[in-house]
C-alpha cells in the first residue's frame, strides 16, 4: 500500500508543514520520518527539548537531532525530550538510549517514559524509573502518520549530565 507523503515537518491533525526555518521553538511540528530511512530530499530526523531547572525557573532549549546524535543536558532537575512524526508501511524498532553520569544519591528520582499515538487510533505509552543507563526497544507500527515522544528526567539537587538519543 502507497502512503502520501506528509510533511516535511507535521503533528497530529496537521501532517502537512513546512520545515521549520530556524531553530524550533518547542516540539510541535516535528519532522516526519519514512520510518528508521532518510526521504529523497530529507534526512531522518526529531526535534529535541532540553528542560533545565534554574533559580529564576525553567530554561529551554531545542534543536533537532539525526538517528544515533546524543542529546546532552546539564544541571540540576534536567530533562530530555526527543519527538519526531513517522510514516511506514511496516512496523519497525527504535532503541531509546540514555545514560546519567554517576550512580544515584538520595535525592536523585530517575524518571523515563515514552508515548506515541498514530492517525488511525493506534497508541501504546510505558513509563519507569530506570536504572542510570540503558536502552530501551521499541517496535512502531505501520501508520500514514504518527508521532512519537521520549522523555527521560533526572530530578536531583545535584549537578548532572543527562544524555540521551535514539537509534
């Protein structure tokens, strides 16, 4: 089966975007994937969200990030996000990796999760505190547009690098 090419960019309700110019200024739209494979004229990719608690609140910083590219983040209270949309004729497996810098302290509270939903209703989610390393599998199913969401958070009073990707 044929599916429409959607995109380049998209999100649920509007898979037909154009690419943002710049820098992204949050996580929606996102690129759309031919699965784990690069488009003629596009190479895979996923918008990426590092949240960083500070004394005067939040910081935010995006950008977008190519199969196997770390996401590194630094600080305290840190938070990973990777979201890209996708389209395939066949199910396929992703791997979410991530890894924290030192072993747990007491007031370290890991947590990981991810969540995808599709256009025809399709949609699954898992969550767990994770060891400070690991990867995690993940098969996508066959769809003519989804999106798909990966957030790892380590809340800590101490200072931390966070990294994270998908492969």
């Amino acid at each position: 089966m044929a599916i429409l090419r959607a995109g380049p960019w998209g999100e649920l309700g509007d898979e037909f975007q154009n690419p943002v110019a710049d820098t992204p200024t949050g996580v929606d739209p996102s690129p759309v994937n031919c699965a784990k494979n690069n488009w003629p004229n596009q190479d895979w990719g996923a918008v990426y969200e590092i949240e960083i608690e500070t004394a005067s609140g939040p910081e935010y910083e995006y950008g977008v990030v190519g199969l196997g590219e770390d996401v590194v983040g630094e600080g305290v209270f840190i938070a990973n996000s990777i979201v890209f949309c996708w389209q395939a004729t066949e199910e396929f497996d992703i791997n979410l990796n991530w890894d924290m810098d030192s072993d747990y302290v007491g007031t370290n509270i890991p947590f990981f999760n991810w969540a995808y939903q599709t256009i025809e209703g399709d949609n699954d989610f898992y969550f767990n505190t994770p060891s400070n390393s690991g990867t995690e599998t993940v098969t996508l199913p066959a769809t003519t547009f989804g999106r798909f969401y990966y957030y790892v958070d380590v809340g800590s009073f101490d200072s931390w690098t966070l990294t994270t990707s998908i492969s």
